[in-house]
C-alpha cells in the first residue's frame, strides 16, 4: 500500500468506525473517555527539560501503560490520525514549560526510506506536524536523512547500539543547501537511550548546527531507560 493510501485509510478509520484505539468502544473523541483518564495518568507532573548525556529531553509523558499501548496502535496498527491528538498534548506541554519566545526550526528524526515505505508515514513527521500547527515553530522534514539501515536496536547491547548508529544520518538536503538561522529542536515519539536521537544530534552539530535538545512524545522510565 502507498504511504498516501494507509493515510487515507487511517482517516477512513476515523470517520466511519470512530473507535477507541484502544479498546475499541464506540466514540466521538479520539479516545474513549475510560482510555483519556487512563492516558492522562501517563503525563508527566511537570513536563521540564532534563540533561541527559549529550541532549536535553523534553518529554510529555512515560512509556508505559495506555501511552504505550497507544504509540503501538499509532505506529503499527495504521492509526496515523492519532498523531492529531498526541501531538497536540506534546504541544500545550511544551509551551506551558517554554518562558521565552525563541524561535526554533523543528526537525522530525527520520526513518530508513525502505521502513517508511512499508509503514506508510514516519510518526515523527506527523508528531512534528501537528506539534507545529499549535507552537507556530517552523518545521523542517528535510533537515536530515536517514543514510543507512540499522540492525534492529533491541538486538544489540548498549556498546554496539551507539556503533550501529554512528553515521545512520546525514545532513538533510533542506540544510545542506541553507542551514537554519536559529537552534534546532528535534522531535521523536519515544527517547528509551536516546542513542538514535544522539546520533542525529552529532549530525547537525558536526555541520556547526546547533541543536538545543531532543522533544519526545513519552520517555522510558528513569530507573530503567533500556529499550
Ligand atoms: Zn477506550
């Protein structure tokens, strides 16, 4: 199926079944009132930049539990609308925790063009959409470009993770004909060790692109950041 399709279909899901991804009762929301609460639960007391190894991450809630259950729904079952709603929540978050009114171009992590194609669409580019719709920062889905496929991360130990990723990026054909005036935000849908999003930081900075940290959709938990 074409990426433009599997959109297409996911938005047929929407308008005609108009069901709780997650438990699949019938609703006029994104999620049933029972998921909502349980998904509310995942958020974060105080959505804050922390310093991880090498990059801030700003993220708005925990991996787990119904925020789990629904990023597998939206990667892996064809639901690309969810992004509408996620995105949104990464969005109030964000700009609930942001002081001052800096500009900064967002840069969605991207896929290995093969594993796109199978799936359809890049999560993060439909995250950094709709993100981008409510903080009004530009977007750019050509900053960088995934040059090379990876081994499946969760095959290899922490050591071999970092290797894997090392030159998986390139600078994007957007920023290698003009960089960004300002600081680059990247934005993923999950940070579990935060190797792929390191990586892709090392990218742009090696080009003299600064980046100022990495926005995500849900973090894995702090006394087990595996994954
Ligand atoms: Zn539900």
């Amino acid at each position: 199926m074409s990426g433009f399709v599997k959109r297409f279909n996911g938005l047929l899901d929407l308008v005609l079944q108009a069901q709780c991804p997650l438990c699949h009762r019938t609703t006029a929301a994104a999620f049933c009132q029972a998921c909502q609460r349980q998904l509310q639960q995942c958020q974060l007391p105080n959505p804050a930049w922390s310093q991880e190894e090498q990059l801030p991450v700003f993220a708005w809630g925990r991996y787990s539990g119904a925020l789990r259950r629904t990023i597998a729904a939206f990667k892996y079952e064809n639901k690309p609308h969810l992004a509408r709603p996620l995105g949104e929540w990464l969005a109030l978050a964000w700009l609930g925790a942001t002081k001052q009114a800096t500009t900064f171009t967002v840069v969605p992590i991207p896929m290995h063009p093969t594993k796109q194609q199978q799936r359809g669409f890049n999560q993060a580019d439909l995250l950094a959409e709709q993100f981008c719709e409510q903080t009004r920062l530009p977007l750019q889905k050509q900053g960088l470009s995934r040059s090379r496929e990876t081994t499946a991360q969760f095959q290899l130990s922490a050591g071999d993770r970092e290797q894997n990723l090392a030159d998986a990026f390139s600078l994007g054909k957007a920023f290698r004909k003009r960089h960004p005036t300002g600081s680059v935000l990247l934005l993923d849908d999950i940070y579990t060790t935060g190797a792929t999003a390191r990586s892709a930081a090392q990218t742009l900075r090696r080009h003299g692109i600064r980046v100022q940290g990495l926005i995500v959709l849900a973090r894995a938990a702090l006394e087990k950041d595996e994954g």
